[in-house]
C-alpha cells in the first residue's frame, strides 16, 4: 500500500497548511484531506503535489506491505 | 515485460507498457503492486523530473538506470520450505522475526507465485540448508 503519512509530516515541518497546499498544486483540499486515509490516487496527482512542494515522491509518499 | 505482467497480476502488458511509454499515469495501486513484486521503494523506480529538465515528456518518469531480471525470481516450493521452518522450531511469525523482517512477512510471501531468489538464500541459509533443494 502507498501511504502520504510523509506528506503530512513535511506539510508540518515546512509550515505549509493542506489548504495552501491545495491552492499551489491544483489538487483539491478534500482529496488532500482523503490521503490521510491511503486513499488511493494516481502519478498524475502526485506528479502535482511535487512540483508544488519541490519535492521528491519519496519525500511524500512510501511503500508499506499490506498486513493480512 | 510480459513475465514482470503476469507477476504483478496484470491482466495484460497494457499497464507496463504505459509506464514504460511515459504517457500514462498509474494508480498508487498499481505502483503499490509494482513495489511489492520488485521489493523496492517507489523512489526506485519513479523519479519525478523538473519541467526544464525534460524536453518531450510531461509525466513522472521511470527511471532510466531502472532494471529487471527475471533470474533474480524463482518458484519457490512452499510446502517443503514450511515444513522444514516447522520443523527447524519456527512459527511463521518467528521465522519472520528471525530474517529482520515484519512478523507477517512470511505469511505474505507465501502466497506469491514467485520470490526474489535472494530472499530464498536468506531462507535457507537461516535454516542451514541450500536454497537449491527449494525450487
């Protein structure tokens, strides 16, 4: 499962809030907000959150395994 | 491709193909898959690449030093390699536990068609036997 918990972590560490996130990339807050649930999404998405925050993917997302 | 499809559960080489065109995006659920199968790190195989820096394409890219090799996978016979954890005085959570990994590891593992040959090794080599006697 690819999971943001990263994201939401350099949002705090840089000062950046969800919503000027939102602004800057383009991507909706409420799809924002969703991420902190995995919810899935697609490269096009974070190819926006990237290029919004500078960023790497591995800056803002990981692999975990699924736990059966 | 078509070997790397079929290990990931593919239907066909549509979604590889699409990524390896750089055209398309994927699904986090793809590249979730992709991840588990190669047992690597969506930084392993995806970069994402600065609008002056790439000239045609406008899309994550795979990276180009990004490589596969089917001799790294064998089919791993389960059964025999199980019983002989059993027997060597392990649950599947503590052989798990044994190799460095998470306690379900195993568990997941087991049911994959295919695994990393490396993986095999550190198997059998924590069981003290060779990995050959498992394929």
């Amino acid at each position: 499962m690819i999971i943001f918990n990263k994201l939401f972590a350099y949002l705090a560490e840089h000062d950046i809030s969800r919503k000027e996130l939102s602004e800057k990339s383009g991507v909706s807050l409420s799809i924002i907000n969703d991420l902190r649930y995995n919810r899935k999404s697609n490269t096009g998405m974070i190819e926006k959150l990237c290029k919004a925050l500078n960023c790497k993917p591995e800056d803002i997302l990981e692999y975990t395994p699924e736990e059966i | 491709m078509q070997q790397l499809s079929l290990k990931a559960g593919f239907q066909n080489e549509r979604t590889l193909s699409s990524i390896a065109s750089r055209h398309q995006h994927i699904t986090t659920g793809t590249l979730s898959r992709l991840c588990e199968i190669l047992e690597c790190k969506p930084g392993d195989i995806f970069e994402f690449v600065e609008e002056a820096d790439r000239q045609k394409h406008k899309r994550i890219y795979v990276r180009e030093d990004w490589q596969y090799s089917s001799d790294d996978y064998v089919v791993v016979n389960w059964e025999r390699l199980l019983s002989d954890i059993k027997a060597a005085g392990y649950s599947e959570a503590k052989f798990s536990l044994a190799l460095g990994k998470a306690n379900n590891y195993l568990a997941l593992k087991k049911n994959r068609k295919y695994t990393q040959k490396v993986l095999l090794k550190e198997m059998t080599d924590l069981l003290g036997k060779p990995f050959e006697e498992y394929i």
